[in-house]
C-alpha cells in the first residue's frame, strides 16, 4: 500500500548517500593518482635530464648505448607505473561501489522484509477478528435457538378441543346465579363430609 513508496524512495536515498561517499573516494582516488603521475613526471624529467647529460658526455660509446637503454627501460617502468596505479584506483574505486551498491540492496531488502511481515501480521490480525466475530454471532445464534428449545419444551399442553364451539348461552348457563348459590348452600350442609359417611 504505502510500504511501496517509502521503499522506493529509501532505495533511492541509499544510492544518493552511496554516490554521495563514493565522491569523496573517487576525489581521493584521483588525488593520489595526480600525485603518482606527478612524483612518475618528475622522475622521468630527472632519468630524461641525466640520460641526456650522459649521453653528451659519452656520445659515441657503450656507456651511451646502455645510458640510452636505462632510460628507455626507466620510462617504460613509470609508464608501467602509470598504468598500475590508474588500475589499482580503478580497482579501489569499484570495490568502494559494490560494497555500497551492496548495503543498498541489503537494506532495500531488509525494509521489503520488513514490510511483509508486518502485512502479514495485519492480515493475520484481520482474519482473527473475523473469526472472533463469526464465533461469538454463532454461540449467540445457538444459545437463542436453545433458549426457544428449551421454551416449548415446557410450554403446557393445548387445552382439549371442546365438542361445540363455545356461545353466549353457554357463558350465561354457566354463571351462578344467587338463587343458584342458595340452594347449592342449603343442599350441601357441610361440604367437608363425605358421602356416605
């Protein structure tokens, strides 16, 4: 989601602060390199100087030739010197920017990683909740169901079917009147003997 930015724009201030100190490596790099081919210049004009001084000196003899020889074998090894140098910084300069090139994917990866992960954990945390949700709304489902169970399980039996459906003269037959109760009274003298008795 945002993960996606923030590592490309940590990538991108990897490389600039891994240019940023190869500068100064290279700048050193060339430095030392100026320096060597000063030092190497300087040399060559000296061996070139005294080459020349003995080579007045002795024109025309085997001393010349093998002055001449020195000099040119001396120049050979500066140039030679040269060239090694300019491979050692080359070599030095490379080395510099694999190894940071390499902490810039290290770290690129690490945060990628890092990233996943903690999506992972959101995901998983996601999913939990759900879970959780989808078990409490079942338990609660199972306890109503039971509770309805467990409600007409106890729930009386229905009153038996009467013969006829009830009337108004039922209801009015049915009601004691005050002669009714009287005579009920005076036929039943006392209610708690029993018959024959």
């Amino acid at each position: 989601m945002t993960s996606t930015p923030q590592l490309s724009e940590t990538v991108s201030s990897l490389q600039q602060s891994a240019a940023a100190s190869l500068r100064p490596a290279a700048a050193r790099a060339e430095d030392v390199l100026g320096q060597v081919r000063e030092d190497v210049a300087a040399k060559a004009k000296d061996v070139a100087a005294k080459a020349k001084d003995v080579s007045v000196a002795a024109a025309e003899s085997d001393t010349a030739a093998k002055a001449r020889s020195a000099a040119a074998s001396t120049v050979l090894a500066v140039g030679r010197g040269l060239t090694v140098a300019g491979l050692f910084a080359r070599r030095e300069g490379t080395h510099l920017a694999k190894v940071a090139k390499k902490k810039a994917k290290e770290a690129s990866e690490a945060r990628a990683q890092h990233a996943d992960r903690s999506e992972k954990a959101d995901s998983a945390a996601r999913t939990s909740r759900r879970r959780r949700r989808i078990a409490v709304f079942g338990v609660l489902a199972l306890v109503a169901i039971g509770g309805v169970i467990f409600a007409r399980s106890r729930r009386s039996e229905h009153p038996p079917v009467a013969p006829a459906p009830p009337s108004i003269n039922d209801l009015v037959d049915s009601q004691p009147t005050v002669s009714d109760a009287s005579a009920a009274a005076d036929a039943d003298p006392s209610p708690t003997q029993k018959p024959g008795a």
